[in-house]
C-alpha cells in the first residue's frame, strides 16, 4: 500500500465522502462539563484545562456566552483567510460537553451555528453520560438537514484508570451512549489517550480489545500531554507522572491502527496543545513529526490499518 492509504486519514475521507476538502470550524458554545459544575465533581478531567480542549478559542469571553456569540464564531471564520482554503466546513463544538444541557438550548445552540449552505455536518463532542435517548431523538431532527457526528470521550476501558484521571463514568456507561447512537443511526467518533499516569502497554491492548466489540465509525487518538493550571501538570511537577516518548507514542498509535478495524476512520491521530500553556512533552507541538514518525514506522515495517484487527 502506498503510504497515504496505511490508514484511514480523514481528508481522503471527508473528499471522498463531500466531493472535496472539507474544514471544521471549531466552536466554543459556552458549555461546561457535570464534572466541573459540581454534579459529579468540580475538578474535572486531569489533563483539561480550563478550556477545556478548545484553548485556542480563549479569545472569547466565556462568563457571558448567548447564541448570537455563536454566530458571530462562524461569521468571524467566514470572513477568514480561512475559510479560502475550503468550499465546504463542518460545525465543530469542542469545547467541554456540548450535550450537556436543556434539549431546547442545544436546538438553539446547533441551530446558531447552522447559518450557511457551506456548513454540511453538526460535529458535537461531549460524554457518554451525557447521551439518553431525548438527545439522540433530537439529533436525528438536525441529521435531515446536515451530516451528524457526535465524539464521544473514552480514553480508556480501563475503569481504575478512569476513577484516577477524575472521568467520573464506567466504561459501561460508554457501551450505553454507543448503542443509543447506533439505534439512531448517528455516527460516532471515539476519543483514547495513550500514556495515561500508570496505564502500561497491556492496558492500551485492552482499550483496543473492548473497541473492537463495539460499532463505531470514527477514532481518535491523542498523546497524553500536560499542559498548565490542570492536575497532570502537578503530578508531573511533583515527579509522580512521567510524559511519554516520541517513539513510546508512534509504536503504541501503530500498534492501535494496525489492530482495529481497517474501515474505521482515523479523526486525529495526535493532540494538540498550544504551544504558550504545553508544559511537557515538547514534541507535541510538532505535528508533522509525530504524522511523519507514524507514517515512517508503518512503511519502514510494512504495517497497514486493521491488518491484526
């Protein structure tokens, strides 16, 4: 197989699946997160930032978030250089859980970022907790008038991993959310995490086991990065947690792609922490060398998606 085709890349994907390159435009909908509102916990993940994981979108003014802050997100892209670069773009709400709230706020919450033909997927990232049927039921109503991904935060099946990182649900919980997404024909995108603190390699082979007994159309995976202000970066600063390698990564990515199914779609394959708050590792903030590493590693040894799947 020629390189570009070892495993499933998300731009092959969204040109063959739209006619042509397709770009998110990632949005920020004043969410929050059960386990940072005090419903479950006011911690949060230890590896989110304040941010959540949309840091690059702190610009905006969080303490005071309406629907038309929404619009003004997709009017501001398109009125972007970078919106030159595409025909079509995908509505991405990234930041903490955006199911997380009334089933009449996120009508008008999706609603909002739907102002433009270009737009042709609703991309929602949020919990498995945060999945019941009244969601699914209301999604398949935007599913008839653009594509519906919803990703959904695993990181790892492994439940005392999960109590540790503060994930504050069982990986039963993830089983449920999946089936009632595949009930209504939704199509879903998992999250993992490699190099998670006490997580050995036998603990990502069993993440893979418990993926490959679901159905489930899209993955992500990301490195374990810490970043400031979060709880990793205090264990890491106290020397109770250890950033991972560069090569420790690429041979466990390799290892993830080449054992799960070859016709799930790879919707990221490395995290990405902006540069002012990555505490540590510092090859994180290169991206094409973690892409050109794993790219390398399965040419050099003829490794291909889904081969021992």
């Amino acid at each position: 197989m020629e390189t570009q085709y070892r495993y499933n890349k998300l731009n092959n994907y969204f040109k063959n699946k739209y006619g042509e390159k397709t770009l998110k435009i990632c949005i920020d909908g004043g969410f929050t997160c059960p386990n940072r509102d005090g419903s479950l916990s006011n911690k949060g993940c230890i590896f989110c930032s304040q941010m959540g994981s949309g840091e690059h979108l702190s610009h905006y003014n969080k303490t005071d978030f309406t629907n038309i802050n929404i619009k003004e997100q997709i009017i501001s892209y398109f009125n972007s250089y970078k919106a030159k670069r595409a025909n079509k773009f995908i509505a991405y709400f990234q930041n903490f859980t955006n199911t997380y709230d009334s089933i009449e706020n996120l009508k008008s919450k999706y609603n909002s970022a739907l102002i433009d033909d270009r737009i042709v997927c609703l991309d929602i990232a949020t919990r498995p907790d945060c999945i019941n049927e009244d969601i699914c039921k209301m999604l398949t109503f935007f599913k008839k008038k653009v594509d519906v991904f919803v990703e959904l935060g695993l990181q790892t099946s492994n439940d005392k991993t999960g109590m540790f990182i503060n994930r504050c649900y069982n990986s039963d919980v993830f089983t449920y959310a999946l089936s009632l997404l595949n009930k209504y024909n939704i199509e879903s995108i998992v999250h993992i995490m490699i190099g998670l603190p006490n997580e050995t390699e036998l603990d990502l082979k069993n993440t893979v086991k418990f993926l490959n007994n679901h159905m489930y159309q899209g993955l992500k995976i990301h490195s374990t990065y810490i970043v400031k202000n979060t709880q990793l970066e205090k264990l890491y600063l106290e020397k109770k947690y250890e950033s991972i390698s560069l090569d420790y990564y690429i041979k466990n990515a390799c290892y993830v792609l080449t054992h799960i199914n070859p016709n799930i779609i790879i919707h990221k394959i490395s995290g990405d922490a902006p540069k002012d708050i990555l505490v540590a590792p510092k090859w994180n903030s290169h991206k094409k060398l973690i892409l050109n590493g794993i790219d390398k590693y399965m040419r050099e040894n003829d490794l291909y998606q889904g081969m021992l799947f």
